[in-house]
C-alpha cells in the first residue's frame, strides 16, 4: 500500500494525521505483559499505525475537561479505525489488523513519536498544528510488513515551559511529572484521597480532567476545530451534582455510559462535587 493510499485512508476516518513505525521499534517502550498482549491480539506483529483525531470545539466554559464533553473517544475511534481496519482486511485477507484507542497495550505517544507524528510536547502532549495539542490518538495493530519509509522521530516543542509553571498541582517539573500530583489523574481517582490530593481538588475549577497544561501552550493559541460529529454535537460543558446524585450505577451507566467522564461511576464525580462544595439540588 503506498503512502498516498494510506494519506487517503486515515483523512477518511476523519484522522487529521498519522505515521507508522516498525512494531519492533515500539518494543523498547513497552514491558514484558504489554508485549504479550499486543503479540496475543496479533500474533508476530510488524507494524504499528498511529493516527490522531481532533476533538476541539473551542473554549467553551464548563466543569468538564475539553476531551470529556463529547462522545467517549474510546468508543469514537475503536469505531472509525475498525473501519480502516476492515477496508485493510479487505485489501489484505492475509493478514491481521487490529485496532486501539487508549485501553490498547500500545503505547500510543511512543508510537506516535517514532512515527514522527507531530511534536512532543513538554507536558507528554502530542501536538499537531494547526490542530494544537486538543487531539486523541488510536493505533492500528498489524503483522502487514509495511513497505514505506521511515519518518524522523517528532522533534521536542520549543520548551518555552509556560505548562509547567501553570500547573496547578506542580505535576510537572522541567524534566519530570509526578500522576499523583495531577489534578487530571486525581478527578479519575477513585476512592477516599489523601488530604493533600483532597485539597489540590477542593481548589479545581473541573469536575473532571484539567486542561491548565494545554491552554497555556502557545501552539494552542488559535487551534483549528474538529469536524467530528461525535466531538461537536450533544455536549455536555457542564455536570452539575444533580445529575449523578441519586442514581444508581446501572442508572448512571444508561444516562452517560457513552461519555468519558463515566468510565469509573458516580462516585468519583460525587466525591468532587462535595470537596468543591456543591450539593445536590444547590447548583445548575
Ligand atoms: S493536566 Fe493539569 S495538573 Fe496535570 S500536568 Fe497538566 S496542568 Fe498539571
Ligand atoms: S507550554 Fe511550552 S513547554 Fe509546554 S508543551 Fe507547550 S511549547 Fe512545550
């Protein structure tokens, strides 16, 4: 398959870029259960493609990160890169493809990076003008040896180091980030917190996420929008704690278990809600 064939495929999918690199480039980056995942999905891999997808719909105020307000982008590209991977099927019965997005044993910034995909950014962001850093990647698992060239690994962003001094929760140091300083980890969290991670969220503007580390970033200053359906249409920019309040979890699960914020129940975003102060049926 030839690179404009490829180009064509991922546009398509509504990917706004992609890359690929040898499976056994990738190997260096993953440990030993992740390459038996991988190798059981896909029996002696070869090639890993990686794409990116955008989800911006400009700054619009609300609780949730940017990335949660629309369809779960799990469900979004395991669905448009099953079907660049049923078109690949097609083309070459032979062989196997199989796709992932986020739950995948791939590591998907490392692919994306030694597939030349963009720039790395400092905060660990794959950033991709005009389409800043507001992007998802998903790869496409293959044991097709692919006959096309290597790109040059993504070079490093300027390092200006505005989302490192931003941070809110000193996640992010020159040369390191500590999760378990990251307000984006810690709204995920589930269960009683640590008072000090408790009080990093009582001060958080979201429910959900934290977006400090991209909005300062200067390659998103007038980031292009996606023209994703699944990612502009039904949003929700705002949870209030009436909405998760009183529901059980199957309730929860039927009312937004096609949205990303939902993936650990009600009871992370309830215990948010209360160290932020809000109580059911005093908001929204
Ligand atoms: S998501 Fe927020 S807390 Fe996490 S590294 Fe970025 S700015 Fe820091
Ligand atoms: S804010 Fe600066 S250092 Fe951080 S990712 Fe963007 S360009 Fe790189």
């Amino acid at each position: 398959m030839t690179r404009a064939e490829l180009d064509d495929l991922f546009r398509t999918s509504g990917a706004v870029g992609w890359g690929w690199t040898p499976y056994e480039a990738l190997c260096s980056y993953m440990d030993e259960a992740a390459r038996e995942k991988a190798e059981s999905l896909c029996p002696g891999p070869r090639s890993v493609l990686a794409a990116a997808f955008s989800y911006y719909t400009g700054d619009r105020p609300g609780d949730l990160s940017l990335y949660a307000r629309g369809r779960d982008y799990h469900l979004v590209l395991t669905e448009r890169l099953g079907t660049v991977c049923d078109i690949l099927r097609k083309k070459y019965p032979m062989y196997s493809f199989t796709a992932g997005a986020d739950s995948s044993p791939l590591p998907e910034r490392a692919a994306a990076r030694l597939a030349g995909l963009g720039i790395m950014g400092r905060n660990g962001l794959v950033i991709l003008p005009p389409w800043g850093s507001w992007l998802f990647l998903g790869t496409v698992l293959t044991d097709l040896p692919l006959d096309l060239p290597l790109a040059a690994p993504s070079p490093d962003c300027m390092g200006c180091g505005r989302c490192a001094a931003a941070c809110p929760g000193g996640a992010l140091r020159e040369t390191s980030f500590d999760p378990e300083r990251c307000l984006s980890h810690l709204t995920q969290k589930k269960g009683e917190l640590p008072p000090e991670q408790a009080d990093r969220i009582r001060t958080h503007p979201l429910v959900w996420g934290c977006d400090v580390c991209q909005r300062v970033c200067p390659y998103n200053a007038a980031p292009r929008k996606t023209e994703l359906p699944e990612f502009r249409e039904g949003l929700i920019d705002d949870l209030t704690p009436d909405m998760v309040e009183g529901l059980t979890n199957r309730q929860f699960k039927e009312r937004f278990g096609d949205r990303a914020f939902a993936w650990r129940g009600p009871a992370p975003l309830r215990r948010n809600f209360a160290l932020q102060g809000h109580a059911a049926g005093t908001d929204g």
